[in-house]
DNA sequence: CTGAGTGCAAACAGTTTGCATTACT
DNA sequence: AGTAATGCAAACTGTTTGCACTCAG
C-alpha cells in the first residue's frame, strides 16, 4: 500500500469518518494515480476490477478529501473536474495541458513555485494553494 | 469605445464575420469589464440596459472571441466559466479566488510571468499560454 | 443498535444545439 | 437575395441531492 494511502486512510480516521469498503476502494485507486483523473475514470477502474462503486459515492469521496487537504482537483474546463492525490511534503506538480487533444501532462519547477512564494507575501489574500496551467499543443499533437 | 472594443471589433470583420447587434452589444459589455464576468453576468448588464440578448449568443459570442483570442477564459470550478477581455500586447494578469466567498481579484508580476517564460522553454509541449490561480482567504473573509 | 455511508434515480446548473425567424451585407 | 446570426426551447453533461437500505463501530 503507498504512502499516500497510508496517511489518507489515518487522516480519515483521525477526522472520525468510518472505513467503509467504497471509499476505501476509491482511495486506493486514487494512491495509484501519477496524475489526474476523473471521478468516471476511477468509476471505470473499479467497474474493471468488479468492486463497482456508485458516482455519486465516487463524488462524494472526492469532496471529503478535498476538504482534508488529501486531494488536489483541477479544472482545466474540458468537462470534467480533475483529480490527484496531494501529498503532504509540500511537494508538488503543475499542468500542461493539450488545446487539440486534451492531454495532461505534469511538470515541477522550483523556481516557479519560490517566483509565487514570494509573490504570496505582497498580496493582500491568505494564500492557501495555487495552480499553475501552461496549454498549448503536446509533442505528438505538434508532430 | 475601449481600445480593446475597437480592435475587436475590428478582428471580428477581418475574420469575415458580420457586425450584428447582439454580438456587438457582448463585445462593449466585455469591454467595460475590469477582470472576469460569466456569461449570465453579460446578460444581466444587457437586461439592465434594455438590450436583452439571448444566454445562447452570448456563450455563441464568447466562444467566437476566444477562438480569435481577444477574450480569456478561465475555470475556477465554481459553477461557471470566467471570461475577460484578453489584451493584445501580451500584458495580462492573474486571479486570486477567494475560498470562502468565491470572489476573484487580479494580479500582475513580471518575475512570475519571467519565471514561466524560462520553464516553458524547457518542456516538451509548444507552449502557447498558462492561467496561474492562487487560492485562499480574502482580505474581507479573513476578518 | 445507531447513524455514517451507499446506490439509485431524480433533480440541477451550466452549456450546447436544432430550427424557424431576423437582419447584415 | 442570400446567408450569418439570433432566440427559444429542448437536449446534454457533469455533478449534487433525497431517500430507503446497508453495514461499520
């Protein structure tokens, strides 16, 4: 079982939500994710392995542990919500996205996250989190 | 008329596209704005003004405008999709969206859009644009 | 045993689309 | 006159909600 699933699973229980079979299954299938997903996605994941869970449970997982901080959604306004798993280190990625096919990919840059660390003390917001999205065509889209 | 109305409008009749009233009223609505409406917002300023246009041909009208680039449009994931005037000579800003009350300001930094320059030479994707979002706590909602 | 969690289906909200009508060019 | 553009209403899509049932604590 990965790290994330581990904390994930103690942070539920110490937030005293019960460990019930189908959010569990959608936290492990969230712990196998390297990037997004969608809440269909992980729905097709479970419908494969024959433990099928309901969306709206599916949605309702993912709005827990969003509100815990576990997990990251992004909107990139091509349909559906965006889902990852947040890990606790601080650590953490930005998007590319394709305009033409809609591929994610993810990248990490040091020097972007200091550029709005800094940035997050001249404003006048509490600043809690941020994203970053570049778009443009992927390499295949461009080949 | 705004600049930004002006050239638009001027892109509109390069592009082959007719100069018709309703489209017309969108774009002098648009350009009025300061940062981010939704559609329903540009509705219900025309109301006001007597100028009803149709929910249909302004998601028509916006759709056409960022197609050709003059508007940006960006996903909060807060029910709907946030539109502006995007203007011409590159200079753009950002947006800071208040967790609590959903409000959304604006903000410019030259080392931050440095810092994404450099990065976007590094990836693999071409990239042709990128929203920054930073998350948190408004001025109003943190007293 | 008690209530958090679930699944289903119905409800919703934003957006898109088909089609008859209007109005630029 | 010809055709892009509009308005309306119906269709769609992703997400949320109400409710009876289930199961973890």
């Amino acid at each position: 079982m990965s790290d994330w699933v581990q904390r994930t699973s103690e942070t539920l229980e110490r937030a005293g939500y019960r460990a019930s079979g189908p959010r569990r299954a959608v936290v492990e299938v969230l712990g196998r994710q390297r990037c997004v997903v969608t809440a269909r996605d992980i729905a097709d994941v479970l419908r494969e392995e024959g433990r099928d869970v309901g969306l709206a449970t599916i949605y309702r997982a993912l709005d827990v542990l969003s509100r815990l901080g576990s997990v990251q959604r992004l909107d990139v306004g091509e349909g559906s919500a965006l889902y990852e798993p947040a890990h606790a280190n601080g650590e953490h990625h930005h998007h590319l996205v394709c305009d033409r096919c809609g591929d994610v990919s993810a990248f990490e840059d040091p020097q972007l996250e200091r550029a709005i660390g800094r940035l997050a003390q001249r404003v006048d917001y509490q600043v809690a989190g941020h994203d970053v999205v570049l778009r443009g065509a992927c390499p295949r889209c461009v080949a």
